[in-house]
C-alpha cells in the first residue's frame, strides 16, 4: 500500500502481513526463499538517481516468527522465534551486493 512504502522511505516501522487466511484456494501457506526489494522508477534517469541515494541504505526485515497454515477449513499456527535479516541497497554490475 501506499501508506507502507511513505513509512519505507520515512525510516518508520513498516508491516506486511501474508496472510493465508485471505490467500485462494489451494494456497495454503505463503513461503518465500528470497526475500528484498526493489524500487522502481520508469524514467531511466530517474532510476539511476534513486539508486545513488538507496546505495548507502540498508533494510532490516524481521519475520515475526508466527507461520500460519491452512488445512481444509481449519487453520494453524505454527509458532517459532524471529528471525532477522539485512539488505542493503548497494549494487555492483547491475546485482545488489549483499542478499539473505
């Protein structure tokens, strides 16, 4: 949403929320094996002068640590510790320098 990405760029705290309960059928359980983000402009100049300012930054996301599952009609929640990680934004060649 719009409001996310204001407090992003602010510095602010900012939550997202997969959330299964919402998901469609035969989705189950929202997984992920990368995680990051991209900003993107559709002026090319424009792009480049964002990626001058995000390369010194970074990102710190924190998985909360709650998984949540469906099973037929029924939902679950398997609990477990947070777990942290870090992006920055800095490139090199085109690829972001450091990734979890």
């Amino acid at each position: 949403s719009q409001e996310f990405i204001h407090k992003l760029l602010r510095g602010e705290e900012a939550t997202i929320l997969a959330d299964v309960l919402r998901s469609p059928p035969g989705k189950d359980a929202v997984k992920f094996n990368r995680i990051g983000l991209s900003l993107v402009c559709h002026n090319k100049a424009k792009q480049q002068e964002l990626d001058a300012i995000m390369s010194g930054l970074s990102l710190v996301m924190v998985h909360l640590g709650n998984n949540y599952y469906r099973y037929g009609n029924n939902y679950y929640i398997i609990p477990s510790s947070s777990h942290t990680f870090e992006f920055t934004f800095a490139k090199k060649n085109g690829a972001y320098v450091s990734e979890n």
